[in-house]
C-alpha cells in the first residue's frame, strides 16, 4: 500500500469552494488529515459558554477571545480549537486566519476526545510554540494546564480541580476557577 496524501489548507480551500465541503461541515485538517470532529454534548457547550463568558469580561481590551474558529498552525494544520484568546489586533487583519504567534492562549474543551487532546494536540500545539494550552477536562472536571513547549510536547502539565485558580501565562492579571468554569461551588 502507498503512503497516505497529506492534504494541505489550500487543498480544503479548494474543497469547500468547490462544494465538496461547506461552512456546516465539523471537520478540521490535521498534519494533513481531515478529520470529522466530535458531536457537540451539552457538558461540553455549557463549559464553552462559561469560557467564552468569563475570557471576554476577565481580559476586555488585552485580547480578542475566539470561539470554535481556526488557527493555521501551518501548510497542514488548521484545527478549530474551542476557545482561543488572541492578541489584541488579531481580529482586525482582515483575511488571514490567526497564526501561532498571534496566540496568547488555546483551550480545548474535551470529554469523548481526551486522549487526542492529550496527545496529537498537545504535540501539534507544542510544535506549533503555543506557549499556554489547556484542556478543558469534561469527564472528570478538571482543567489540565499545559505549558513551556519543548521537543514536540509541554513540559510543565498540571491538573487544577474544583477549588483550583488558573492564571494564563500571557495574560497577567487574569484569574479564573476552575468551579466557575464548570459552574459548580467550591468544596
């Protein structure tokens, strides 16, 4: 058997022009794969709302949050994380997507896909030199914090539950919980 066709962003471009995919489509393209994303739960869209409620009030002016939109990390990876906030100004070049550096923090929020999170993203987003990338844990309410990106993984991983505080890297000043994030009451 040959080797797999690695697509590339313009390759999907392509696609969703020619109608093959379309703006409905739950895909994402990875190291040049395709993939179909998860179905969205409720505990999942209830911890992406409470994000998106607390980054756009905690960070106002030093950032622009994004939510479930794309980042090209390269040629070959375009992925749709959850929740990202950016630099200030991102949003405004017009048409080209966000790009690693414009990256002060990406979250994945994560129940059915834990162990990609885990692994292919959090390799793809090291490599990629994101400093600051969580995972939003559904499945045991946590929130795994991963940081200072090195050889193709994050060297500091952390676990912060219920009671924990989390402050992003790049955003000084920030503070949020991990109870509200989940909407539950501290022990």
């Amino acid at each position: 058997m040959g080797e797999l066709h690695r697509f590339t962003v313009h390759d999907v471009e392509a696609m969703a022009a020619a109608g093959i995919l379309n703006e409905d489509s739950r895909v994402e393209l990875i190291r040049g794969r395709i993939i179909d994303m998860a179905a969205i739960g409720v505990p999942h869209m209830m911890a992406v709302l409470r994000l998106t409620r607390l980054f756009v009030t905690a960070v106002g002016d030093r950032g622009v949050v994004s939510v479930q939109n794309p980042v090209r990390l390269d040629d070959f990876s375009e992925p749709q994380p959850d929740v990202v906030v950016l630099k200030p100004g991102a949003d405004a070049r017009g048409a080209t997507l966000p790009r690693p550096a414009d990256v002060l923090l990406m979250i994945e929020v994560a129940d059915s896909t834990l162990a990609d999170d885990r692994a292919e993203k959090a390799s793809l987003y090291a490599e990629s030199g994101i400093a600051d990338y969580w995972i939003v844990n559904c499945v045991d309410e946590t929130v795994e914090v991963h940081r200072n990106p090195q050889d193709g993984g994050y060297r500091e991983v952390r676990r912060d539950c219920r009671d924990g505080d989390l402050q992003p890297l790049l955003l000084p000043g920030v503070l949020l919980s991990v109870a509200d994030i989940f909407g539950l009451t501290r022990s």
